[in-house]
C-alpha cells in the first residue's frame, strides 16, 4: 500500500483484513468454503477527520497500524494495487485491538 497514492477523505480509513486462522485449537482443519471473512484487520491509510457544526476538523480516534475489530458487513470492499482492501467509515470500528 506504500506505493499508492489513495488517501481516504472525511473519517474513512483503508482496512486490511488479516486473514484467519487456517486450523481450530482443536487442530481441525477448515476449508476455504467454511471460512467466515475475518471482522479484524489493520488499519493502513485514514483521512483527515470529520467536521463538527462549527466547521473545525475533528481527528480520527484510530491511527495507521492500529489493528481493530469491525463489524461483520462494514465498509466497501475494494482493490487496489492487486490488494483486497476495505474503506469504511471511522463509526464502523468497534474498537482497538491492544
């Protein structure tokens, strides 16, 4: 993602997901088609921050690295640079991860 030039507007940011585990802590195995989309990923590009009624710039609560949890149907998906990434809204993160 270093070498794009897409930068988020507002309070989006550009998640990408980590991808889940391969086997169960039981060591079962889980094919590709049982697997869920993992709701967790790394945040890699954020924009500038939102706007108040007043007009000031208020900043993002998330920074580039964070890792975070979101919801199941957040964001859109997308692909850039051969990348398959998310961008939604800063309210889509439930939280911080560490």
């Amino acid at each position: 993602m270093a070498s794009t030039t897409f930068r988020p507007l507002h309070d989006r940011v550009v998640v990408k997901r980590v991808e889940s585990e391969e086997k169960t802590k039981g060591g079962i195995i889980i094919p590709d088609t049982a697997k869920e989309k993992p709701a967790e990923g790394e945040i890699i590009a954020v924009g500038s921050g939102a706007r108040d009624d007043k007009g000031a710039l208020v900043a993002l609560d998330v920074k580039v690295g964070d890792r975070v949890l979101f919801g199941k149907w957040s964001g859109t998906e997308v692909k850039l640079n051969g990348e398959d990434l998310l961008i939604m809204k800063e309210s889509d993160i439930m939280g911080v991860i560490g």
